[in-house]
C-alpha cells in the first residue's frame, strides 16, 4: 500500500488531541462533466456525504496544538485540478513532522459519482455515494454507507484489526481470524457499482441496505 510506510509516524501525529481550530476554509469545485473524485488526505478526519448536488463542496479544517503552529500549518492548502473528467483533491503542504497537526475534510459530492481515496491516518466515513468506491487507508476507523441497490459487489482487505460487510441486514462472513484481519467479499448485487477497501491497520464497518 502507498501509505504502509510511514505509519508509525502519522500515527504519532494523531496521539496528541488537537486543542484549538487554527484555520477554516471552504472550497467549492464544479462538477460538471465529473465521473470522479479522487482524494489524497494525510493525516486527521474524512467524511464524504453523497447528495443532489452539482458541485464539490469540501470544508477543511486544520487543527494544530503545539509550537509553531502558524509556520507548520502555513503552507497546507487543498489543490484541486480537474482533468478529462477526474477531480483530484490532495491536501498538500502537510509538514514533514507533524505532530499535533491534522486536516479535516468534510465533502459533499454527487451521488453518482465514483470514489477513489488515500487516506494515510484518520476516521473515514463516506455515506450516500452511488457510484464505484475505492479506499485505501494506513491506520484508523472506516464507516461506510450505502444503497444495495447501487452496488454489484463489495470487498474488504483488512492486515489488522476488525471488519463486518452487511448487505440488506444479512452479515457476509469472511476469512477473518482473531485481530488479524483477513478477507471479506460479497458479489450478488443487483447494481453496477463496485466498492473496495483496503486498510493496513484500524476497524472497517460497511453496511449496504
């Protein structure tokens, strides 16, 4: 996975709660024509909302409790660059050593629209989005939700911690052992859309109904 090095250290940044809300911004990206939104977060809270919307809408918050922080959290911005079709979102700028620093983000995209997202460290809950989901996280909690009736299959790879796949109240046992991850896939759906999720490290919680 790209974000399995590194992990040891974006966990750290995480271990000390951030105490004060250092800056706050709001972008809003046209949708027109957008099949895909790819996101490349680091590190802190990711929750994407889909809605009858015709445009990307993404909060960020950047959190920062140490010293310092004006200069650390200087040079984090979001970029946003679109491009045949595919709007990719990084948050870019995220210091080296960040301790004490996390990026929030909150989106609210389409509905239609498929997902692919890196997230290095953080919770992820995406709920609403009927389109094809791919996510590959580090270290931490994932939460999705969907329709069933959107979704044709959905797989989970988890290296460690806990995972549950339900679809239409039914739980899809997987190959699982203990805390050491495992495998969980279903493939009987009636939709067209897909969804993936590999997470190196934390507890993965899909429910499609």
């Amino acid at each position: 996975m790209r974000y399995a090095t590194g992990i040891v250290l974006m966990t750290l940044a995480l271990a000390t709660p951030a105490l004060a809300v250092d800056d706050i911004q709001n972008h809003r990206f046209d949708a027109a024509g957008v099949k895909l939104v790819r996101v490349d977060h680091p590190v802190g809270e990711l929750e994407i909302i889909g809605a009858d919307v015709n445009a990307v809408e993404v909060r960020m918050e950047i959190d920062c409790d140490g010293r310092n922080c004006a200069e650390r959290i200087d040079d984090i911005r979001l970029e946003g660059r679109t491009k045949n079709g595919e709007l990719h979102l990084e948050v870019d700028g995220y210091p080296r050593f960040g301790k004490g620093v996390s990026v929030n983000l909150e989106l609210r995209v389409p509905r239609s629209v498929a997902l692919a997202v890196e997230h290095g460290v953080g919770e992820t809950s995406i709920d609403g989005v009927a389109g094809d989901i791919e996510l590959e996280a580090g270290v931490g909690e994932v939460e999705i939700r969907g329709s069933s009736a959107a979704f044709h299959s959905a797989e989970i790879e988890l290296g460690v911690g806990e995972s549950e796949l339900s679809v239409d109240g039914a739980t899809i046992d997987g190959d699982s052992f203990l805390f050491v991850g495992g495998e969980t896939e279903w493939h009987k759906g009636r939709g067209e859309s897909r969804l993936k999720v590999e997470v190196g490290v934390g507890e993965v919680s899909v429910r499609l109904d």
